[in-house]
C-alpha cells in the first residue's frame, strides 16, 4: 500500500512517481500513452504556462471538455502553479456555463473540440474570460493546448502548496435556482487519499489499472484518477460513458478497478457484448452518487464476479462519508439497503430539528464531520455558515437512520434535491425554467421513480386561465434554459399546488402518489 504521507501536496503527485517510475505508464487514452515522467514535465510546462498567461496563485481556471488524458495534465500543473481547476459541467445550457465561469471569475479556459461554439457565444457574457485555450487545437484565434503547452519550460515552480489551499472548485446544483462553487483544498484531498487509499475502493498497486469513467466535472471521476496518478497505477480513461466501451476496456486492458453509478451499471449489464467480455481481472467496482437496486446489484455480482463497495458521500464531503464493504454485500447479511459504516476518518451522526443527535432508528437530518469537508462555498459566506456548523458538522440534507449495527441508510431527502442517473438535480432550477413559459401559472417539479434513471424529473404545471400549453412545449421553454438531463421527463397539470400557511409548495403531498407503496422515497 503507497504512504500517503509522502505526499506533502497534491503537487507531489506527478513528482514522486516520476522520480521512482518514470517509464511506467500513467495514462492511457485512445491511441495515447503518457508516462510518469512526461506528464510531470508536462504539468511542469501547464503551471509555467499559467504564470505567463498571468494567473496567480488562488486564480480560478476554467476546464469545460470530455474526459480525456490532457486533463491531468491541466489539472496537475494547476496544482505547481498554486491554481484552482474549476471544472465546468459540459452538460450545462450555455447561460449556466457563463454563469459559473463568471462566479469563479474566471480569466482563463481550457476548453474541448466540442464546446468551442458555446464558448464563442457566450465570450462576450463572460467579461473576465481573456483566454482561451483549445484543448484539441483547429481554431481560427484559440491557441492550441500542445502547441501552447510545448512552448513552455520545463521547470518546476517548485510553489509551496498550503493545506488549506484551494486546489479544485466543482460546482453542485443550488437551491436557490444558482449552482454553488464547493472549495476543496489541498488538505481535503490528502485527507481523501487517505481515506479512500485504506479501502478495497482505491487500495491500488503499481501494477493495478484503473478505469477512469465518471466525468471530471464529478467529484468522483476528479477522485478516481487523482488516487490512481498518486499511487502509481495506470488509469485508462474512458473518453464517453459508453457500455460498449467500457466492456471492451475491461477485456482488452485488463481493468482491475472501476468507478461506476448504478445506471451506468445497469447500461453494461444491458449490453450484449457482456456475455462475451472477460472480467477476470476485475479485484473491485465500487458504485455511489444513487441507491442501486437489489436486483441490479445482485446481477452484476453474478456477471462481473468482483467484490464490490458502495460509497456514500458528496462533493462537499470530497466524495467521502461511508463504506458498504464488500463482506456486507452479502444478501444473507440484510444490508442491501444500506449504504454502510462511516469511512475511516469521518464522523457521522443523524439530528432532530433541534440540532441534537436522535436515537438509533430514528430518521433525521445526516451530519458529517472529517478532514474532507469542503473549506465552504465560494463566495457565499451565509450558505457556507448554515452548512457548516461551528463544531465543523456539515448537514448533508439527506434524511436517514442508523440501525443497531451502525449501517446508515437514507430514507428520504431533507432538501427536494432529485438524483437522476447519478445527477443531482435541484428543482428551483427547473422550476425557474419553466415558470417564463406563457402558459404557466405556477409549477412545481418533484422526483418520481423511474426504473432506467433511478429517478425521473417531473414538473406538475397549473395553466393560466384560457390556455391548454402541450407538454411538449414546456419542455422545449425548458430546453433552451437549462441542461438536457435536468430537462422534466413528464408534464402533469393540476387546479392548484398545495402549499403551507406561509406559501411554501408541499412537495411531500405532489410526490406521495408517485411513491406510494414504496419501502424508501429515493430509488
């Protein structure tokens, strides 16, 4: 098992294995290998050319693209050059993406073939953006990134990275209708490593491979890689969540660990190719961000004939919170439903209203307390106050229970968030989407079970007087404001929503019909 403790900084990560392995392989993407040694010197090269472009430390930098291997180069030289990587959701509709490049403050942007016209359009909305960089080169004024980067030197700025430096800033769905940028610093991730390191998850060897699947723009997928690259294993990054592909890596580059959501789970169970893939050297898939089903789960133990390990955390949490081991995956052990013990290092509890800590088997709100809670929301000191508390709890806004083992489960949500195929999707956003539609009175937008998603959004409507909008239409109003995924699956109208004395939507009664009959309100 690697020391962690070798590592003084998340800067040391390219250094240390560049010095002991410098031929191994890092990375492998589609045609591309890149070893150890070539990509220090390449985030070597980034954080030199970040300096010239003049990005001091602390500056936000933006990354809007697909998964690919250049990415840790980007992401590491930020790290030497005392920079932040804000990643940007590229599923996002473009006033969204302005809107977090603007949050961030954003100067510069490393930015992928395919979102090369939304960043075009949305420049001049953008007023601090001054510097593009093409990703996969081909435009007309964008530099391109190995061209920009190969006139770099190779020296090593060799910066002193705090603990409590700011290394990434991911952005998670807001309340409020606004994504919030989650600080995660220098000390949250050698506090994850950690953590993960410890577990069957991420316990890698040198000669291990590691599928790199989930999207940079998600904790998860920023974790997976960072702890393959810190532990000297070589990470296969998968370019799109395709189940064919992911089948076809598994076979051909003889996978040993893997981070998958449950959906994507199910897309690989689904595809023909898994009868004939060899998954003999898989040692671990590890699943989170929704609850899988028995059935699935059950399934891909049979299929894949690994361990397997749910995690339960947030990007506010650095991806950490609890464990489902693998031992407790057996059905005989009836912890199916559970997401597991607190991770090592992390402190868990479930609150009442008051605050105070209920007794086992009551549901309440769920608080994490670790080394890997977020230093806050950046920018907003009141929304980081009411998440934080002084005694450093962080209130998850998941609503649970612990039985009388210790396993955690999640019972419902404190917050209306909803998860949908592994994204979280607040229904303010959706809500404000909807509501300039003509034909809308009022709205309000709930999760309802859906067996391919987990669950699906769905928007209850209440026309104005006079007019019968198609569901359809709202829909496509949606569409041009918000992001596809977050998109209502399904239109229902109705007289009037319910709400309290003081006017707040109730929608525990809008979602109790879709519901009913089921043992938990998340799917």
């Amino acid at each position: 098992m690697f020391d962690f403790s070798r590592l003084k900084s998340v800067a040391d990560i390219s250094r240390v294995h560049a010095a002991e392995r410098p031929d191994a392989t890092a990375l492998d993407f589609k045609d591309r290998r890149t070893t150890y040694r070539e990509l220090d010197e390449r985030a070597s090269r980034v954080a030199q050319g970040l300096a010239g472009l003049g990005q001091k430390p602390g500056a936000r930098v933006g990354y809007l693209g697909r998964n690919c291997d250049r990415y840790f180069e980007v992401l590491l030289g930020a790290f030497k050059a005392r920079a932040v990587i804000v990643g940007v959701n590229w599923r996002l509709a473009p006033p969204e993406i302005a809107y977090v490049l603007n949050d961030a403050g954003c100067e510069a942007i490393f930015v992928g073939l395919e979102y090369y016209a939304i960043v075009e359009k949305i420049l001049a909305d953008c007023p601090k953006l001054r510097h593009v960089i093409a990703m996969d080169g081909g435009h007309p004024s964008w530099p391109s990134y190995e061209t920009w980067r190969d006139a770099q030197q190779t020296r090593d700025p060799m910066l002193s990275v705090g603990p409590g430096d700011d290394v990434i800033q991911l952005y998670t769905s807001g309340t409020t209708g606004h994504p919030k940028g989650v600080q995660l610093t220098n000390a949250n991730y050698l506090s994850i490593f950690s953590c993960l390191g410890s577990a069957p998850l991420g316990r890698y060897e040198p000669e291990d491979v590691v599928l790199i699947a989930m999207p940079f723009f998600h904790v998860a997928g920023v974790n997976i890689g960072l702890l393959a690259l810190a532990q000297g294993a070589q990470g296969i990054v998968l370019g799109e969540t395709d189940p064919a592909e992911i089948l076809r890596l598994i076979g051909e580059k003889k996978v040993s660990y893997a981070f998958l959501v449950p959906a994507l789970i199910l897309f690989v169970l689904q595809n023909p190719a898994a009868a004939a893939t060899d998954f003999s050297s898989l040692k671990n898939i590890s699943y989170g961000a929704s609850p899988i089903s028995d059935e699935v789960l059950l399934r891909a133990k049979e299929v894949f004939g690994c361990e397997f390990l749910q995690v339960y955390g947030l990007t506010e949490t650095t991806g950490g919170g609890t464990f489902l081991l693998p031992e407790d995956h057996e059905p005989a052990r009836g912890k199916l439903r559970s997401c597991g013990r607190p991770a090592p290092g992390h402190e868990i509890r479930v609150v009442g209203g008051n605050g105070e800590p209920v007794p086992m088997g009551e549901v309440g709100e769920i608080q994490i307390r670790s080394g890997n809670v977020m230093k806050g929301y950046w920018n907003k000191a009141d929304a980081t106050a009411k998440a934080i508390c002084g005694e450093g709890w962080f209130s998850t806004g998941d609503a649970g229970f612990f039985d009388e083992d210790g396993y955690l489960y999640i019972h419902d949500r404190v917050k209306d968030m909803i998860v949908s195929g592994g994204e979280n999707i607040y229904p303010a956003e959706v809500e404000n989407a909807i509501m300039g539609h003509p034909g809308v009175a009022d709205v309000a937008v709930i999760g309802v079970p859906d067996e391919r998603w987990g669950e699906a959004v769905k928007a209850i409507v209440v026309k104005k007087p006079g007019v019968a909008p198609a569901p359809s239409d709202i829909i496509a109003h949606a569409r041009e404001r918000i992001a596809g995924y977050k998109l209502p699956k399904s239109v229902d109208f109705i007289d009037a929503l319910p709400r309290n004395p003081s006017g707040k939507v109730l929608r525990r009664e809008l979602r109790e019909p879709y519901w009913e009959g089921r043992e938990r309100r998340v799917n």
